[in-house]
C-alpha cells in the first residue's frame, strides 16, 4: 500500500463566527472530529504505520480545542500572543497532521507525505517543519516541563496568553512531569491546562497492570492543581471544561478525559494491541463504514 | 628586563564574570531571564536575584524541568540562560538538551557551571568531564569552553546576541587572564595566543593557562612551542587545526575533559581525516581518585610539566 494524495481528500473546516452558539460549536468539533478520524484512518492505512489506537483515543480533544478552544488560526500561528498547544504523546503526530490539515494550518494534500523520505510530517511532530507545532516531541515526559516553561514566559509577561498539553496516562510514570507539576504549582500558573489522554492502556498492558497510577485526581490535586474529570469522547464536557480555565484562581487545571484507545472502532476500542498496529484491508472497509455512520459523537 | 610567567598573574574565578555579564545583559534586556535548579548560590547568583526577582526562575532540584522549562520559556520569546552545575545539567537532563533545546532549535543558553574537575574531593559523581563528550555528539549545539573572565563574559554576550541554542562552560577554578580587555569572542574561531613553529599545543577553559606556561618553559629549552586557544570545541575550526598539523611536528591537546570525545576528540578527528599527523591527547582516562581539583590536573598531566612533557615527547620520539 501506498499513501498518495488520492488518499487526503478531507474538507477543510474554517473557524467559527466570534459568537456562535454552544450548540453551533459542538456541532463543529463533531464534524472536524469524524472528517479528522476517517482521514487518519486513510493515512495509517497507507501509509501502512502509525499509532492509530493512540490518535483516536486524543482526536476529540484535539478538535476541541483547535475547532473551538485555542486562539489561534493559520494566520497568528507565530503571533507572540497566540495560545499554545503542545503535543506531548508526541507519537500521535498523526492525528495531530490531520488536526493541523483540517483547521487549514497545513495543506491536506501535504498528509500524502505522511512518513515518506525527507517529509516534513516526520513520525514525530517538528516545530522546525510544521506550522502550528510547538515542540518536537516523542519522548515522553517532555511536554509537560516545555508547557510549564511557556505559561511562566505568558506570566512574566502579564500575558492572558493559556497554555494547553496533552499528556498520554503512562506518558505520567515519567518523573519529569511530576517535578514540572510542582514547578506549576508553585508558580501559580493558572493559564496552564495539562489534559491527561486517560485511556488506561500504555504500550503493552493496562496503566493498572505496568504502573498504576491511581489515585491520579488525589494525586494532582495533592501536586497543586485544580482538578476536573471528563468524558473525552464527548465534545460537550470537553468544550465547557477546556473554555472555562482557570477553575480556581492561582491554580493550574489538571483535566482527566476519560478516553478509550481506537474509540469509537468496534474492534479497537480498549483493545491494547491497538497501539500501533495497522489496520489490513478488511479492517480498514469495517472501520470505514463504522466511521461513517458516527454521527455527532455518536455510533 | 624582569619576565614574568602567567603562572605568576593573579586568578580570577569566571562565575563572577558570569554573573556580572548576564547582570548587564538582563538590564540592557527585558528578554532575558535565569533558570535554575536551586543553583543560587552556587551560580553566584544572588545578586542576580536581588536586581531581577521575577527573572531568576528557580524549579527546584529538578533538571528534568529545568531545561524543558527553559525551552518552554524560549517559546515564548524570553532568552534564558540556564545555570546549574554542569555535572547535574548536562548527565540528568541529557534528553531535555537533545530532544527540547537542540533539536527543536529553541533559543536556549545552558551554562555548566564548575565543570570538569572543579569540585575536587566530592568525587567523580560531581565532576563534569563528560560534558563536553555528551554535547558534543548533538546535532545544532554549540559548544563554548572559556579560558579566563574575559572570554566568559565575551562568550555570554555573543550569546545572547545570537539565535539558537549553545553551551557555555564556566570555570569555577580560578584562572590568569589570557586575553586583552578588549578582546571579542568569534565562534568556531581558534585563536594563536602564542606563535610557534615545532609543536602546537591546543587547549581551552582553565587549561590554556597553562599551555601558555608550558610553552614558556618549552621556549626556554629551544623548542617552539604554538599555543592554540579553541574556546569553541563545537563546530571546531577545522582550518587552524589543519594548519597546526601542516606546520608543526604534531598537536598536544590538553582539556579538563575526559580525553576521549572532547577537544581532543574533535582535533584528533579532524587530523585523520586532512591531514595525517601526531596528536597526544591530554584529560582524564578514568574516574579520578579522591584530590583536590589541583592536585587531579596535575596527576593526569594537565600541568605546565605535565603538557611540555608530552610536547617533547611528541618532538624528540614522535609518539
């Protein structure tokens, strides 16, 4: 198999008017969401590698926050003021390209690059190569610290500038995320959002199973932080709580979404040998047809 | 005429010119912040912290973060300049240097403090040898190695006047000025403190001093002895090595450093490849025993006898 550009045919979805309703942007994050999923379903298959399990456990956040929550669009992504997103699970650079292609940062038919020799969509993301990438990262435990570093720089500068990561579950055994999360909260960064992909599963077996990490929600509260648990497969819960930061003045926001890996695909979800593995042909048809019944967040 | 050798010249510590230069640079520059992991006093940089309160970030023994949150910070349009011990910098936070500094190009200034040896008795697990080995192999890093406070200070102010990433060393062991007051730091540049046709000796950092001494006391017995000052071990000047190679009977490199992957590394690899010759290179080949930084210089041959040793060696037996 070979990805072509035959193969990145995705609508691209504009931003919303400044005053539409809750409704109206629900609506939207579902359609970025199910167009975001059926092209990064095409580009795994293709391409033939990637980490699909991974991106459709993260991909309703993502469409959250770029189809309603970050400000920023093709045209501020290197506005100093812009909000930042960093993808720390850096290994979902899939579902991130497919994000970035959707919301008009980067041009779909660039996705038939995905993997191939010297492309800038690299099988992990490149702030040097790819417009509305803020780190490079791949190894975990990276994201965290950067976050923390920047929401520090939009507070010395009396910026409302948020800053907004995406951690994966097992991604937190690491211990670096730990020593930013006290870093955070001794700086009282508020404008700070760490979003945890909780899908209990890492690499090979459970979070329960490897390294618990229960409590977490003690745990982070415990570390400093304003803690939220949400359903992050539903776009509802996801826009209200990502838009309404800072829960608790002084207090960086620590979101649990609660996801499950290769959601909504019937054989996929919460199925650990999804991590990276690549859906055959026949796979591939059942996933599609399954995808296109999903209908707003829904089978 | 009375001579007067370096040896004789009165030392300076570089952190103080360290601190005094980001001092300056930070008021010139609102950009300009300090990131460090508890590293305060150690830095030398209290005063630093009276003047800029909100500028001196402190994570807390913690490098990991440190460096990650110095690119987070870099992302934000601030230029930092991280100061910790270099053993703790540059062995904990490894990756953070590769993955967030170097390879996401972030305009991140990581300064290794009392590197190499300069913690002495505290052991192997305090000293910085590695350093320079570790960095060395990161693509997109610079890599800076003082000799006196003048070039510290002049390095620093290149730095902050330049985009991207770079790795300054700055010594805690005092050392003699080598260079004039004036003097301008020019990266990737080597500079010929001393002229000298029958060997060349290559150093930087608290060693060149003395190399300068060495070759005094090589000049005394009739050898012509080039002193070769590499402040940027990282992108070397080819050039200048190349010509010490062409010109002279051999190098001696000599580095508190290990003695393997570090300047001498660099000369000995550059000399394979254009123009073959002797290169004897001088650091530590082993975890060092228990002595003061001093007495650990001078064991390993980092000494002005240690250095023209290996000099006439290299010009009497070729080896």
């Amino acid at each position: 198999m070979t990805l072509t550009v035959e193969h990145t045919t995705m609508p691209v979805l504009g931003r919303l008017p400044v005053h539409s309703s809750r409704a109206e942007q629900i609506a939207h994050i579902a359609e970025a969401a199910k167009q975001i999923r059926i092209q990064d379903l095409k580009l795994v298959h293709h391409a033939g590698a990637g980490h699909i399990g991974g991106d459709f456990s993260a991909i309703d956040i993502l469409a959250t926050l770029y189809g309603a929550v970050l400000d920023i669009s093709p045209a501020t992504v290197n506005d100093p003021e812009r909000d930042r997103f960093i993808l720390s699970k850096g290994h979902v650079a899939g579902a991130l390209y497919t994000t970035l292609a959707a919301f008009g940062f980067l041009p779909v038919e660039d996705l038939a690059t995905f993997l191939k020799p010297l492309s800038a969509l690299n099988g992990h993301p490149n702030r040097n190569k790819v417009a509305g990438v803020e780190a490079n990262t791949g190894p975990l435990g990276h994201g965290l610290p950067v976050a923390v570093g920047h929401a520090l720089s939009a507070k010395l500068d009396v910026s409302l500038r948020r800053t907004y990561v995406l951690v994966g579950d097992g991604e937190l055994q690491e211990g670096s995320n730990w020593e930013a999360m006290m870093a955070a909260s001794q700086y009282q960064l508020d404008r700070l959002t760490v979003i945890v992909d909780r899908n209990r599963l890492q690499q090979g077996a459970t979070t329960k199973e490897t390294n618990d990490l229960d409590p977490l929600p003690e745990k982070a509260a415990a570390f400093g932080f304003a803690v939220v648990e949400v359903n992050g497969h539903d776009h509802g819960e996801l826009l209200d709580v990502l838009s309404a930061v800072p829960f608790r003045p002084g207090k960086p926001t620590f979101v649990i979404a609660h996801t499950h890996k290769g959601h909504p695909i019937s054989f996929m979800s919460n199925n650990v040998a999804w991590h990276h593995r690549v859906p055959d042909a026949a796979e591939y048809q059942q996933a599609l047809t399954e995808l296109a019944r999903y209908d707003r967040g829904r089978l | 005429m009375v001579h007067t050798s370096i040896a004789d010249q009165p030392r300076y510590d570089c952190r103080d010119a360290y601190v005094e230069t980001l001092a300056e640079l930070a008021e010139a520059d609102h950009r300009i912040v300090g990131v460090v992991n508890d590293s305060v006093g150690s830095s030398k940089l209290n005063s630093f912290r009276k003047a800029f309160p909100d500028r001196l970030i402190n994570v807390g023994i913690a490098e990991q973060d440190m460096v990650g949150v110095a690119s987070g910070l870099a992302n934000g349009g601030r230029i930092p300049f991280v100061s910790a011990a270099s053993c703790f910098l540059t062995g904990r936070a490894l990756e953070q240097i590769k993955a967030d500094v170097a390879y996401s190009n972030t305009n991140v200034k990581l300064c290794g403090m009392s590197p190499g040896v300069a913690y002495g008795e505290l052991g192997p697990t305090h000293h910085s040898v590695e350093d320079i080995a570790w960095l060395r192999a990161i693509a997109n890093m610079r890599i800076i190695v003082p000799a006196d406070p003048i070039e510290t200070a002049a390095a620093l102010r290149w730095a902050a006047a330049s985009d991207g990433p770079v790795f300054i060393r700055v010594s805690r062991m005092s050392v003699p000025k080598v260079y004039a007051e004036d003097y301008e730091f020019e990266l990737g540049k080597a500079i010929t403190v001393r002229d000298g046709s029958d060997v060349t000796l290559i150093s930087n950092g608290t060693v060149l001093w003395r190399a300068l001494a060495a070759a005094e006391r090589l000049a005394e017995e009739g050898i012509s002895a080039r002193v070769l000052s590499m402040p940027t071990v990282k992108p070397l000047d080819t050039d200048a090595v190349v010509a010490a190679a062409r010109e002279t009977a051999g190098i001696v490199t000599a580095e508190e450093a290990v003695s393997g992957g570090g300047l001498g590394g660099a000369v000995a690899e550059t000399v394979v490849q254009h123009h073959p010759a002797r290169v004897s290179i001088l650091g530590f080949p082993e975890f060092a025993p228990t002595g003061s930084a001093g007495y650990l210089l001078n064991r390993y041959g980092l000494s002005p006898e240690g250095i023209a040793d290996a000099a006439r060696k290299l010009v009497t037996t070729g080896t």
